[in-house]
C-alpha cells in the first residue's frame, strides 16, 4: 500500500488546506493594505502625469497595479505561515520520538 505525502509525517498534525491560508482573515487584511499603499504609489508614479494633464487613464493598467502587490504579500504570508506550520510539526515530532 503506497503511502500519501502526508504520511511520513504521522504526528497527528496537518497542513491546513491552502485555500484556508489564503483567505485568512488575516492575511487578506494586511494584504488588502499593503496593495492599497504599494499600488496608489507605483500607480502616481507610472500614470500622475496622466492624472495631472487630465488624459484618459488605461484602467486596466491601474486594477493590475494594485493586484500585484496583494498577490505578493499574499504569497510571502501564506510561504510564511507554511513554513512555522512546518517547524512547529518538526519540532513536534522530534518531542515525541
């Protein structure tokens, strides 16, 4: 009987599914404000001259400046949590062996 990927890790702790890091309350928050701040500043910096001159805006352009940065910090809080999930299952395993 083949064993699953979570198998060698019989510690009676597992990784909380993906999609329950990623809409953490939490974490959405702080990345909903740090892709409102990084995004409203990379947007005044690639398009404040159009702002200025009154010209057409590309809005596509602006919804995607501000995505990137949500989906980055999304990224590095959810890499962050896995891995202190991964520790704290290590360091238990070690305690009970």
């Amino acid at each position: 009987m083949s064993a699953g990927p979570g198998a060698a890790m019989d510690t009676g702790f597992r990784r909380p599914p993906l999609r329950a890091i990623i809409f953490d309350k939490g974490i959405v928050r702080r990345s909903a404000i740090v892709a409102l701040i990084v995004g409203t500043i990379l947007n005044l910096i690639a398009q404040g001259d159009f702002l200025i001159d009154g010209m057409a805006l590309n809005w596509w352009k602006i919804c995607l400046t501000y995505c990137v940065p949500y989906c980055v910090a999304t990224y590095g809080a959810c890499s962050a949590r896995l891995e202190t999930h991964r520790k704290q299952t290590m360091a238990t395993k070690k305690t009970n062996s």
